[in-house]
C-alpha cells in the first residue's frame, strides 16, 4: 500500500491523518512548515480590539483562524462581522471558535478550486464594498490579490500579521521517515498544500516521485522541482483520496 506523506503544518496534521485513516489511507505526517506566534502581538490585540468596527475578516488559512483566536481573551465574534476564507479546514476552525455560519463566506462548493478569485466571486456582490473596513489576517508576507480588489472596490483594508513561517525542523522519526522515502520512492506519494513546502524539499534528492497538490500554483511547483506524476485534488480529505488512487 502507498503511504501519502501529508506535509502541512504540524497542527493541522493529526486530524488529517485520523480522516485519512477513516478512508482507508496510510499516511504519516512530515511537516514542512513551522507555524509560530506573531513576532509582534500587539497589533494582533489592537484587531481583536477593533474587531467590532470591521466589517469583514479575512483568514488566509487554519492557522491565521487559529492564531488570532488564541488572541480572543475571551471575546466573542461580533454579530454583523463577516469572516472570509479560502479553504473547508478554515471554515471549520471558524465554527469551531464561534462564528456563525451565516457569517462565513468561502469559495461556492463545486469552484473550480479554492482560492482568492473563487472568494472574490462569493464576496464581490455580497454588498457595496465602499468605505468598508476589512482585516487580512495572515502570515508574514502573502498573496496581495484579494486586497488589491477590495482596494479597488473602495475598502480599507489592514493587512495584521497573525503568526510566521518557518522551515521544517525535523525529529529523528521524521529524519528516518525522510530518509525512507528517499530509498523507497515507489511505495510513497507527497501531498502539498503550499508551494513554500514544497521549496523547502530543495537538495533532497526528491526528483521523479509522486504528488498530490490541492492547487494549480502548488502543482507548478512541485513539477519544477521535479515530481512526476502530480496530480489536482481539493483540499479535503475525501478528494485527496481519490487522488491517490489515480497515482
């Protein structure tokens, strides 16, 4: 059986690993991202502080949902404050910590695939976006995309950095891991969910094994790094499935 090694960041691992193994998925967990604190949290305490006067909130992933909660102090979600983001992992971090259902907007579910321009597509005609004030809640540094268009569309937007990346510091169990995929490329598949992860495998000795990427500009990066087969899948457990069965 192949083994799908699912290499996003270490919180989001675990239950990946558990919905895989529902599905019937042998998979081990090799995180190639760190996810730490904000270098600098007041600026994350000043958006709580403000979360009532904006008008829409947008994560640009689990662990920006994560991060800026762990800010909350105990507030809770403002009633009439939208919360945006790209991804079904994000949508359940956000209902996890409260927010309402009717306030999370995300990508249509049959979008061609999850990203800022299938969210713009939800958000564009949700209201007159003037004079709006929105927060982009992310790591350091980012697509600019979606602010560009809520700039354009007379917003004000605030980007607040929530927590930064680093690259992977491994453990001896994923050293060995590494090390056995590298001997036994065949009985192994690569999931990426980050083109940086996948920037972070340079020098590995990684060229021609299998991948899975959950978006077009991930799949770009991983045949340039030398994979072969990748192929598409969304970022849910489910499709990922279906994906390895295609390798």
């Amino acid at each position: 059986m192949t083994t799908l090694i699912v290499t996003r960041p270490r919180p989001q691992c675990e239950a990946w690993l558990a919905r895989l193994a529902a599905l019937g998925v042998q998979a081990r967990a090799l995180p190639l991202i760190e996810i730490l604190p904000a270098r600098d949290a007041a600026p994350v305490q000043a958006a709580w502080g403000a979360l009532a006067a904006v008008d829409l909130a947008v994560f640009v992933s689990p662990n920006a949902v994560e991060q800026f909660f762990v800010r909350a102090g105990g507030a809770a979600w403002p009633a009439h404050t939208l919360a945006a983001c790209v991804g079904p992992g994000s949508a359940q971090a956000l209902a996890a910590h409260g927010v309402p259902a009717t306030l999370i907007v995300q990508p249509a579910v049959d979008a061609a695939s999850l990203d800022s321009e299938h969210l713009w597509q939800q958000l564009a005609p949700r209201r007159d976006w003037a004079g709006a004030r929105v927060l982009l809640l992310r790591g350091d540094g980012g697509r600019e995309w979606l602010a560009e268009r809520l700039a354009e569309a007379g917003a004000q937007v605030e980007a607040v950095t929530v927590y930064h990346r680093s690259g992977p510091h491994f453990d001896a169990a994923e050293q060995t891991l590494l090390a056995d995929v590298r001997a036994r490329p065949q009985a192994h598949a690569w999931l990426f969910s980050s083109a940086e992860a996948v920037g972070h495998l340079q020098g590995q000795a990684l060229a021609g094994q299998r991948a899975i990427a959950t978006h077009p500009r991930i799949a770009e990066a991983a045949r340039a790094a030398g994979f072969h087969p990748v192929v598409l899948a969304r970022p849910d457990p489910e499709a990922v499935t279906q994906a390895l069965k295609a390798l």
